[in-house]
C-alpha cells in the first residue's frame, strides 16, 4: 500500500480519455453504467460527460435507470479505452445536477435525442413496450414536426453527477503482468493500492 496525493485517478482518466479522443477511440466518450433493479444487474451504455470539472450522465427522469439510481446508495461506471489499452471501473454516489445545468448543455445535443426526450416527456416513457417500429417512428414524426427548431428542454430531462469514492484502473501490458491500481478516497484525498491484476 501506498500514499501519493499526486496520484488522482480522476485526473488520469481525463488524461486517458483525452489520448483516446486523439486516437479516434469510438468508447472515448462512452461508459457502461451498472445499476440493480429487483436484486438484478443492469447494464447499459451512456455517453460519460465532463461538466464543470466533474463526471456526469445525462438521462430522462422517466427512464428505469433514474429510478434505479435515485433508490441506490452507489452504481458502478466503467470505461473501456482500447486504444489505450486500458479499464477503469468506478464506485460511486451520485448528485443530481441542477436544471440550470442540464438544460444548457441539453441545447448542445443533436435533434434526434431531444426529440426522443420529448416523446419519453408526452408520448412514451423510455423503456414503454410499443406495437411495432413503426408505431415508434410515427410517434417520433408526430413529436418532431411540432416541435420547435431550437427547443427547451423538457422537466424531465435530468443529470447525476458521479461522485466517485474508489476508482480502479487496468493498464494491459501485453506480453508483460498488468497494472491493477486500486485508488481509495481516505481522510479527503486518494490512497492507492497495487492489486494482483
């Protein structure tokens, strides 16, 4: 066991996901969000967002998800960057962001998901059983065609921090032994721990 209070494994995945961006990474931007729903895992992608300086997801308060993560203590966030070679896996908490700060990057997101989020808002909660495609595809047109060029964001668009309180991080080495850390948040600052990858 060791002490370094340089070593912040926030700040190297920033680092990482930066190197993975430059190399054209398609998971640079991605992560898999796990949750428990009825004593059951639930995985799924997400696209992983820097705002203000912190980890964030966004989503729609009507998805399963939000429920999932309103009712836990903790979820689990990994990232996989195969042009570097390397694995974080994070425990955290999460913090609801506040609308002001949803709403503003929601401007920035392309037509298609903000329209999706209005149909989940009026229409459809996310993860609603529909009759067919092309039931949902008409739904969309329907949303789509009324919606303005530049719209608000509904209410139930939502974002959670990631408060992160142990990261680990899975450098692959080839034909050399791993590097397991396991990064630990004690007394305010991070302990690192080498583990037998």
């Amino acid at each position: 066991m060791t002490s370094d209070a340089d070593q912040n494994p926030l700040r190297r995945l920033g680092v990482d996901r930066a190197n993975a961006r430059a190399a054209n990474d398609p998971w640079a931007n991605l992560c898999v969000l796990t949750t428990i729903d009825r004593g059951l895992p639930q995985a799924r992608v997400l696209v992983l967002r820097d705002i203000e300086g912190r980890l964030a997801l966004f989503m729609n308060a009507t998805s399963p998800k939000q429920h999932q993560i309103s009712n836990a203590t903790h979820v689990n966030v990994l990232t996989y960057l195969a042009s570097c070679g390397v694995q974080y896996r994070i425990t955290a908490s999460t913090t609801p962001i506040p609308q002001s700060i949803v709403h503003t990057s929601w401007r920035d997101r392309p037509r298609i998901p903000k329209v999706m989020d209005w149909l989940y808002h009026h229409h459809a909660p996310q993860s609603t059983v529909v009759p067919s495609r092309d039931t949902l595809k008409t739904m969309y047109e329907t949303v789509h065609t009324t919606l303005a060029a530049d719209p608000d964001a509904p209410a139930s668009a939502i974002g959670y921090f990631i408060d992160a309180h142990e990261v680990e991080r899975l450098q692959l080495a080839g034909d050399d032994i791993h590097t397991r850390e396991r990064f630990s948040i004690v007394d305010g600052g991070w302990r690192r721990d080498v583990l037998v990858p």
